[in-house]
C-alpha cells in the first residue's frame, strides 16, 4: 500500500489549521490542558507516523493539547469483555456493526452529541441510521470493508482457487500453513458461510454443523490470530489466511506475492466510533471523533490503513490501487456478503462454549 501521504498536500493542510491556533507551545501546537484521552482500537487501524505518514494522535494532541493514551485489542470480544467486565476504562472505541448493537441493548454507549461533532456531515448519507444503530444517536462510521481469503501465491495452486468459496482453508495440502480467525464470530461465520448457512443462523442444527466443519479444520491449522496474521504471512510462515480486505495493500508491502479474493458468504461490516459509558471525558471524545472526521485526517487515515472509507470525498483523493474492487467490491459482490447481527444470549453462549472446545483441543 502507498502509505506515504503528499508531504506538500498534508503540509499545506496541517500548517494551516496550526497556523489558526492561539497559546502556541514550543512544538508548534496549543498549551497541554492536563486532559488525558483513552482510545482503544483494532491494531495496524490508524495512520501512526511510521514511512512518512500522518502521525494522527500526534497531530490531535498538537491541535488540542489533549494527550492521547492508545490501546490496541485483536477483536470486538477482547475488547467487549475487558469493557463490560470494568478492567478497561476508556473514552473511544471502534467496534464493528454488530458489537455496537449488542452494546446499545445494554447500555454500554452513550448518546452523542452531534453539536460536538460537526464534521460527521462528511459521511455519506448512505451510512445515516444502519441497522446497528437505528437512531444514528451512539456511532459515527470509521471505515468499512469485508473479510477476505489471502494466499501467497508462489506456494498455494491456482488450481486450488476457487474464488467463490472459502474451501481453500480445509485444503489438507496446505496443513500446517493455514491459519485461522482467532475469534468465534468471524471463525464461525466463515464455516457457516461455506456450508451455505446464514452467517447469523440460531438453528442449532446449523451452528452444530459449523462447529464441526471448525473442528475438521483444526488438525490443518497453525494457530488462531489475529494481528499476528501481517507478521505470519509477510514472512511466508503461514500461507493461507482469511482476514480483512483492507489489509492487503498493507501485508503486500513486506511479501507482494500474496493476493486475496471475497468468497461468497463473506461478512461486510463497518467499524464506527462509539463513546462507552465508561467514558471519563466525553467533551475530548468527542472532539477526538470530529477530528477522525476531518477530510484530512480521514484521507491520510485511509492512505496508511487501507480501508474502504464512508466519505465519498475521500475516496475520490485516492490512489486507483487503493479503489479496486477488492477494496470497493461491486454490488453484485456485495449481494453474495451478509453483515453481521447481533446474535441472541443463547446462541451467544452456545458458540463460546463450542469455541472453547476448538481451543482447547488445538494440537
């Protein structure tokens, strides 16, 4: 992936709205205020300042004098548990669609104020109100996108290809070099998907199906993860992997032979900005998120990270190889790809408990 933003573009940018500020401190930016803000999101999802790129918290704390504290968590129930259990108190989260609809049912997120948040008005109408928040009152949308297979095609046949299915991870050719998502609902969305389920089924009959279509993959697998997939495939440890399209630009710049397709049955889900209600500085979150929303901070966002983003002027700034239809896939794509919803308690546990089993009996 190009991740190196137009130095002269965001120079001009950056240097103008510093240029608007008052109570300068010696780096450039405004006066500390002593405010801390905790964001908690996916790993590699924020332009960070690594060749070249926009340093984004950076570029908020020089602009606010708020200093950023930055977690990173490896899926929406890493990050679910550790915020409903009380372990984690922090001010902005991304969850998925689906997270952020089983958060709202329990009141986990608070009520935004869009006064606060005037740059929301760069979204796209097409995103107002999805299902996963009907209201639009507790998410802005970050970035949006599908799950998708990667292979390293110098190792993997093109005649084992079949980009409509998600086959090739039970290819016992491949055992040993396939791994696997480290999180039930992508796991088992992908094993309903190739049986030709719902990726939001409750018959138990199905998700019983799945399960055993998981357990038949385990012997094949070398691990269940999640960020650690960019370091396995980069190097050609693990060949085969199934993860999020955006990703591919960024892994194809340590290891360029590793291409990736949508199979049919794949997830399509939108990552947005929530607020918990654990929040300790509401005001700053949501500054934080207007500032996310800025056309140019989200263009220099999506350069590093790859994503596909909900602002069409955005898309227009970027790169064709960062538009393609992996990235920006076709209705007619999108027609084979389910999003997620939130799930009932019963099913809930039933794939955790299942998903444990699959854990525990991993070689």
């Amino acid at each position: 992936m190009k991740r190196i933003v137009s130095i002269l573009i965001s120079a001009a940018m950056l240097i103008s709205s510093i240029s608007l500020m008052s109570g300068c401190s010696d780096d450039g930016g405004v006066e500390k205020t002593g405010e801390v803000l905790y964001v908690y999101n996916w790993g590699e999802y924020i332009s960070n300042g690594d060749d070249g790129s926009l340093d984004t918290n950076k570029q908020f704390e020089k602009e606010t004098g708020i200093e950023v504290k930055y977690i990173t968590y490896s899926s929406n129930e890493e990050m679910y548990t550790k915020i409903k259990s009380g372990s984690m108190t922090v001010d902005v989260i991304i969850p998925s669609d689906y997270m952020i609809s089983q958060m709202i049912s329990e009141n986990m997120l608070e009520k935004l104020d869009y006064s606060n948040i005037p740059n929301s008005e760069n979204i796209d109408d097409s995103f107002a109100n999805p299902a996963y928040d009907p209201t639009g009152e507790y998410s802005v949308p970050y970035t949006w996108g599908c799950t998708a297979l990667f292979y390293d095609s110098r190792y993997v046949d093109e005649a084992d290809i079949d980009e409509s299915s998600w086959d090739l991870l039970w290819n016992e050719k491949y055992s040993g070099k396939i791994l696997m998502f480290n999180n039930q609902r992508d796991a088992f969305g992908v094993a309903e998907a190739k049986l030709g389920y719902s990726l939001n089924t409750e018959n138990r009959e199905e998700l019983e199906a799945a399960y055993q279509e998981l357990v038949k993959q385990s012997p094949l697998v070398q691990g269940y993860y999640g960020d650690q997939i960019f370091d396995k495939m980069e190097s050609s440890e693990a060949i085969i992997a199934p993860y999020y399209n955006g990703d591919l630009l960024m892994i194809q710049e340590s290891n360029e032979y590793v291409k990736g397709y949508i199979p049919n049955g794949a997830n399509k889900f939108v990552d947005a900005m929530c607020i918990p209600t654990c929040c300790q500085n509401k005001s700053a979150a949501e500054k934080y998120i207007d500032f996310m929303c800025r056309e140019d901070i989200a263009l220099a966002n999506i350069e590093y990270i790859g994503y596909a983003s909900p602002m069409s002027a955005v898309v227009e700034q970027l790169d064709d190889e960062m538009t393609g239809e992996f990235f920006y896939p076709s209705e007619e794509k999108l027609s084979t790809c389910e999003v997620f919803y939130q799930l009932s308690d019963e099913t809930n546990a039933f794939l955790s408990s299942k998903w444990e089993d699959i854990l525990n009996n991993v070689k």
